[in-house]
C-alpha cells in the first residue's frame, strides 16, 4: 500500500491542472489539510490580459516562529499522451516510479511537504512550538501575476508573518541530497525592435532594410561580457532567444526586425545598473537613419542569496542524516517563487530529483518521495524544538 506521501501525490498528479487550470489539485489539497486539523482558506486573484487563479493557504498551530512551505499544483501541458508510457495524469506506479505530468515538478514535493506537516502535527499535537503554513499557487508554470506575489501580499494583510520558508521545486541535480537552493542569479528579459522602411527588394535605395541594423545589434550584445561570476554565483549571461521579422516574401524588405533576449545575472549587477548596461551597450552602435526600441519586460527579478543559519543548518543537517550526503550550497539554474518569497522572509530550495521535470515520462522514485518526506519531518523537529522547548 502507498505511503502517505506517495498516495497524496498521486491524488495530485490524477488532477489536470495545466496552468491555469486548477484541475482538482487545490481541491484534493483542501480536504486532506482540512481533515487534518488546518485552517485552509482559497482565494482567486484576477489581472488585466492574464487568466484568474485559484490559490490556497494553509495553516495550523499558533505563534512564533512561523514556518512556511511553498509550492505549486499548476504543471505544463503533457504534450501527445500517446507519447508516454503511463498516462500523463494517472498517476501509475511502476517498478516503483510514480510517473505523471508534476511528479517532480512539483506535486511530489508538496506531497512531500503535507505529509510531513500532518505527520507532525499527528505526533505532537498543534502545539508543536509554533505555526505550520503552506502558500501554495496554481500560476507558478504561467505568467506568475495572479499566485505567489497576489497570495503573499494577501498572507501580509491577513497578518501572516513568516520567518523562514523552504520550496520544494526539484532542486536535486542527480541524487536526492545534492544540493539545496540558497539563491539565485537574476533574470531580465528584453525586446529590442530596429524599424526602417518596407521597399521592394530590387529597390533597395527605396527602402531603410533594419535586419542589418539588428545584426549589428545584437553583435554588441554577444560581445558584451557581463561580469566572471564570483564565490557566490557563476557569471552573468545574456542569450539572444528570437529573432523574427514577420515577413514570408523573398522581395520585400520587411519594415521592422525584433529580437529578444534573456539575462541570467548575478549580484555584480542590480536591476537598475544591468538595464542602464544593455541600453548603452545598443546606443553605441550607429543606426544610421533607422530607429531603435529597446523595451524591458515587468517580469523581470533581482538575484538573492539566503544566509539564514539556523535554516539552512536544520534543512542541510536533515538531509545529512537521512541520506548521508552533504548538500551543496547552490545559486544555480534558472528562477523560481523563491524570488518573491525572499521579500518576505529568508528562503531556501530543496526537493526532488529533477531530470525529467517537463518531459515526456515525468517520474520520481517512490523512495526518494518517502525520503524526502523524511527529511522534511526531520527538519520540522529540529526547527521547532528549541521553540517547544522553551514552552
């Protein structure tokens, strides 16, 4: 018979919740944290051109410090389900792997993180040495507008404070136990859009063809050398993701050329200072007559690195214990919720295995699900003892 665990997540992967579809997941989460004793609220967030969201926050016990996990149920499309070997959504155990669409990415590791929450509410009883919450978000896979900046700033105005938080995005690159999150590089992302003038292409003194224009463009950028990174994080990149002009003819030439670009940065550089880099960089180059845009996208998130001790001590200490590793401290990869958490509250990364999150036969070993609920409930106990003891 499942554990807990695994029998939560597969309950979680059974429902569709393609962002921003909901699915069922928040639902399922609603009655098992119900049933064990939480106080469970669901809240909607609406936003101009994007999708409204379900949201739900959890709670249990009472008083300082006031731990919190975050997660979320939303996944990306499965893809051709004839593609798989188990369907995307059945949630099947084979040889013991559960697969299915966010068996890592990131259902298992909320069923994870519930499991052990109950467990321990279950042992010790709800005056456990403080308060439990779980912020989970349905828009993490989408435009990230209507979950965790909407449910955190909501959790604040409910009068929520937290002190520390871990996520349990798939942070483990080949063993579980590799490595905890304890910060992450930046991210910008821009348009630079070059217009001329559209002529025949037999014509071309009738005309101001920009694809040249962004060539040249975007050669500065790729010669750019941002920084060599630092003890902290690896150095600052900038890749170029699209160029597109929109123009299927072999004899015109196109009016406008548009192409965007991502940066991963570390704390060399601000938001402010790395913005101000880009735009001199492209205003160096001459144009000639054609006209230059640069537009930065909103989404864009400052690097962070959490040095709370007592946190990253009791998570690193759990996961010694339980598997005998020492995790490495990382700022590795790309960007997750933990950038609008850390406004809130010191925040770390820690779960499953990620190899296969977004692909084809997503899946996670039924071990490693029950051991890292495991670890999970190892760092509750040593986090809140101190506190319980004091009681």
């Amino acid at each position: 018979m499942p554990s807990n665990a695994v029998a939560i997540a597969q309950d979680l992967i059974r429902c569709p919740s393609v962002t921003p579809a909901e699915g069922g997941a928040l639902t399922t989460l609603e009655n098992l944290l119900t049933s064990a004793g939480f106080e469970v609220t669901r809240v909607t967030f609406q936003d101009e051109d994007t999708p409204d969201v379900e949201n739900l926050f959890a709670t249990i016990g009472s008083g300082k410090p006031h731990f919190v996990f975050a997660g979320h149920t939303d996944v990306v499309p499965a893809g051709a389900e004839n593609d798989w070997s188990h369907g995307p959504f059945a949630g099947t155990i084979h040889d013991g792997v559960l697969f299915g669409r966010g068996a890592v990415d990131m259902k298992g590791g909320i069923a994870a993180f519930a499991a052990a929450a109950i467990d321990l509410v279950q042992e010790l009883g709800k005056d456990f040495g403080g308060t439990i919450s779980l912020l989970i978000t349905g828009d993490e896979e989408g435009p990230a507008v209507n979950g965790t900046v909407k449910l955190l700033e909501w959790a604040k105005a409910e009068g929520h404070e937290f002190d520390a938080c871990i996520v349990g995005e798939p942070t483990n690159p080949a063993k579980l136990g590799d490595a905890i999150k304890v910060g992450r590089r930046g991210s910008l992302s821009g348009i630079v859009t070059v217009s001329g003038t559209q002529g025949h292409a037999a014509y071309p003194h009738l005309a101001d063809n920009p694809i040249p224009g962004l060539v040249q463009l975007l050669a500065a950028l790729n010669a750019l050398e941002l920084d060599k990174g630092n003890e902290r994080f690896q150095p600052s990149n900038l890749e170029v993701v699209t160029v597109d002009v929109g123009n299927t003819a072999f004899n015109v030439i196109p009016a406008r050329a548009e192409a965007r670009f991502n940066i991963r940065y570390n704390d060399e550089w601000t938001l402010s200072t790395l913005q101000a880099k880009v735009r001199e960089t492209l205003e160096s180059v001459d144009l000639g007559s054609l006209n230059l845009e640069l537009v930065f996208k909103r989404d864009a998130s400052e690097s962070f690195l959490t040095r709370d001790e007592k946190l990253i001590a009791d998570l690193s200490d759990a996961v010694r214990e339980e598997t005998g590793r020492v995790p490495e401290l990382s700022t590795g990869g790309g960007t997750s919720d933990a950038r609008f958490i850390k406004n809130y509250c010191p925040v770390v990364e820690f779960g499953l295995v990620g190899q296969t999150m977004h692909k084809v036969d997503e899946c996670v070993a039924v071990d490693d699900l029950d051991q890292l609920t495991t670890i999970y409930k190892r760092f509750l106990v040593s986090y809140f003892a101190q506190s319980a003891g004091a009681d």
